[in-house]
C-alpha cells in the first residue's frame, strides 16, 4: 500500500500565561491509502488537534505534514483551501450543516466553492445521498432531520468530492447507539467498496475495534 500522509516529529504548542502549553509533541505517524485508522484516548490527550493537523485546518509549531509527498504547509493559503476542499472529507461530532440549506445544497457546498459545475454538482450530491438512505430527505432542512439523518448529510458532503480521506472527530459522539454504529457500518462499507481512507477519532471502544489498526494518545503522543 502507498503512503497517504506522514507526519514528521509534528509539535504543536501555545503560549499561555502560565507558559507554554505542549499539546503534540514529536508526532511520527504514517497513513496508509485504504487504511482505516482509529485514534484513541482521554480528552485532552492531543487527538482532534492531530486531526486538525493532518487536515491542514491548523499548522504545526513545527514538523512536517506530507500528503502523497507533498509538504501541505509549503503550499499559499489559498492553494491549502484548495487542497482541503478537493482532498479530504472532514466529519465532526456535530454535523456543522448550515440551517438556512436543505440537504441538497448543503452537500453541494464544497462543489460550487470549487467553482464545479452546478449541474455536475447537484447529479453527484443527489447519487450520495441516494446511495446513503436519504433520496426522500433532498429538500429538509438540518431541523427536520434526525440526528442520525443530520450526520449522514454531514458524510455525504464530505464525501462529494471523492477525498483521499476523510477524517472523521468523534462522528458518533452526539448519537445513540444503534445510530451510531449504523454510521461504522456505513463508514466501513464506504472503505470496503470505494477504498476511501479513514482516520477516527473515538472513545467508542467497539466501534475503534472495528478499524485495521488502532493508536492510543496521551499527553501529546502516542502510546
């Protein structure tokens, strides 16, 4: 299997008034392509904000991000927006779907910021949302759905732009159980069928033994 991304010696710190606050410190990880990966560990022992990282939603103090190769963090800011938006799914605890939008548009999002066509956009928003249960749910809003159904939608969207990964923080964390193994099973099926990498962050103990391999984090490293 090909390397997806390589963290190398990832450090990420603030300063504080009480001094500097280490939150990673000297992460080395690789993923690999069609891997799906499951983090775990106390809360705050470093997870999301590794996950933000490998994401390039926030830079490392210091250290490198490769992504297929390429140092993410070498790229202007408008090409890592770019990036993100082509590159990688991202899937929080709460589904961050916007109110005023239906399903639809809200899947559509990352197309049209992409400047794809609206037609081309909308055909692949539909077949996602089809393929996940929701064809009946195009035009609810986030309010009328479920939170099953809510996050199911947040999936789609993160999925519209076939990603490399899709990066997943505690995606089943604000759901009942029966819901939330519904979307493992469903995150599973996705990697077993179109190979598309995962990396989750969870407490759940069932569901990270449901992944291919597991890393536990505390204090800013692995264990």
């Amino acid at each position: 299997m090909a390397n997806l991304i390589e963290a190398r010696q990832v450090h990420k710190s603030f300063k504080t008034e009480a001094g500097e606050l280490n939150i990673l410190k000297d992460i080395n990880l690789t993923i690999t392509e069609g891997e799906m990966l499951g983090i775990v560990g106390a809360s705050g022992a470093g997870k999301s904000t590794l996950l933000h990282i490998l994401g390039a939603l926030d830079k490392p103090s210091s250290g490198k991000v490769l992504f297929q190769g390429r140092d993410v963090f070498s790229l202007d800011d408008s090409m890592l927006a770019e990036f993100r938006n082509s590159s990688i799914g991202f899937v929080f605890q709460f589904h961050h779907l916007l109110p005023e939008f239906n399903s639809l548009e809200n899947v559509m999002l990352p197309g049209l910021i992409s400047n794809c066509p609206y037609e081309e956009t909308e055909k692949r928003a539909k077949q996602i949302l089809d393929e996940l249960g929701l064809s009946k749910r195009l035009k609810h809003r986030p309010g009328e759905l479920s939170g099953g159904e809510q996050q199911r939608v947040a999936v789609a969207r993160a999925l519209l732009q076939n990603p490399k990964i899709v990066l997943a923080d505690e995606p089943t964390g604000n759901l009942d159980t029966a819901t939330g193994n519904a979307l493992f099973d469903l995150f599973i099926e996705l990697n077993r069928k179109n190979r598309t990498t995962f990396v989750i962050v969870t407490h759940n103990k069932t569901l990270s033994d449901n992944c291919h391999r597991v890393l536990e984090m505390a204090d800013g490293r692995f264990i």
